[in-house]
C-alpha cells in the first residue's frame, strides 16, 4: 500500500475519538511489522497499534510477526501468552526462547520454571537444560544432571555438568564412555573437563582402533605435540579422514 504512513495517520485522526485502531491493524498486517513506521505517533498511540497488532498475528498464527510486536511493547503478557502457546503443543524448545524474551523484560522466572519442570517430567531434557541454563538455577540443574544420568541421556548430562563446573563428574562421565566405547561422548566430557592428560589417553585408543583422524584431533586439544607431529609425519590423508561414528 502507498503512501501506508500518510494513511496510518489519518486513520488514527478519524478514530482516536472511540480509540478503535479497528480500520488501521489490518493495513499494519498487511505490510508487517518490519515494514512499518510508526514512530510519528506518540507512545500510547504506537504502543496501542503494535498490540493490536500482534493479538490479530496471533489469532492469525503469525507467531513470529506476534512477537515482533509485543517485543517492541515489552508487553510480557502477551509474550507469555505466545509462548504457552507453543507450550500447549509441546513445542517446548520455542515457548522456552519466547518465556526468555518475556524474562529478560520482567525477571520474573516462573514460566521457564514450570516449563523446564514440565520438561524434566516429560523426558525433553534437553529442553529442561535451556530453561534452567537461562536462570542458571543450580538446584534444578543438579536434579536435571542426576535424572541424565538415569536415563542414559549422556549428551545432555555431559552439558549440565560443564555449566555446573563439576569437572569431576565430567572425567567420571567420560571415563564411563570411554569403557562403554561411547567415545565421542568421552571426548565431549573431557574436552569439556579441560583435562589433557584423559584426551591424551583417548587419542591412545582411538590410534590404536585406527581412527587416525579422531586421534589426531583428540591429540591437538591436548596439546599433546609429540603425538600430532607423529601422526602427521607417518599417516597419509586418506588415514586422517577416519573418525568414530
């Protein structure tokens, strides 16, 4: 629509009176947020378009062009709202990233609590780190990291314990996959642990299995020299392309 800004103005004129934005919201609609200047109006005005706005992206299940609007507002509300949306359909991992929009306006953590605590009953633990890592909330992180290890989630626990910085139960983590042959899981943990002396052993038995290229990496993060420079000087390139699955 041309001239979108000249009719904008003229439409909130004609209904500023009764307040309605009822002929202006669809104009604003049709172009999307992006594309739309509202910063002739003053607060109230702007502020009283964008929400109207994003309730119609909402109805409409715009949920991007809705949260554009509300952000804009820091209308916490409706950011909210949208993410119980996404959290009624079980799209945790999105409700998680608009509750913390809504948390950085507000501070008020309890949706991301309750969804992570949703989330953990549910099995989605990967999606229970995220909410608890935004709060860095370290009580629920340890329960997170106790029912990982339950379940055999060793990818998510193995992140958990690196926020905590609990290094030991990293290397115990990882000396737990390196004895079930989970060797990347192995590596992760001791990457994370920071522990040199553990890669070096790693890279050992990934030389010895013959996955030159996982050894030699594994051997660079230990700043272990000696063994990359063997490596390099006595394998040829078509060896280094072999890594663990």
């Amino acid at each position: 629509m041309e001239n979108l800004e000249g009719n904008i103005k003229q439409l909130v004129e004609e209904n500023e009176g009764g307040g309605s934005f009822a002929k202006i919201v669809p104009s604003i609609v049709k172009k999307g947020i992006d594309n739309v200047n509202l910063n002739m109006f003053d607060d109230e005005t702007r502020y009283g378009l964008l929400n109207a706005s994003g309730d119609e992206f909402l109805k409409r299940g715009d949920f991007v062009q809705s949260v554009k609007s509300f952000l804009l507002t820091k209308n916490v509300n409706k950011l909210n709202e949208v993410g119980d949306v996404f959290s009624s359909r079980g799209q945790y991992n999105q409700a998680i990233e608009i509750y913390n929009l809504a948390y950085n306006f507000s501070q008020d953590s309890g949706k991301l609590i309750r969804c992570g605590e949703k989330c953990l009953v549910d099995a989605h633990l990967a999606d229970a780190l995220r909410a608890f890592s935004i709060l860095k909330d370290e009580a629920r992180l340890v329960k997170l990291g106790e029912v990982c290890l339950e379940k055999e989630k060793l990818d998510v626990a193995i992140e958990v314990f690196a926020i905590l910085k609990s290094n030991d139960k990293l290397i115990k983590l990882g000396d737990k996959c390196l004895s079930e042959n989970k060797l990347s899981y192995a590596a992760r943990a001791y990457e994370l642990a920071g522990d040199k002396e553990k890669l070096s052993q790693l890279g050992d038995v990934l030389l010895k299995s013959g996955l030159i290229g996982s050894a030699l990496r594994i051997y660079e993060l230990a700043n272990n020299q000696m063994m990359v420079q063997f490596i390099k000087e006595n394998f040829s390139e078509e060896q280094f392309s072999k890594f663990y699955a």
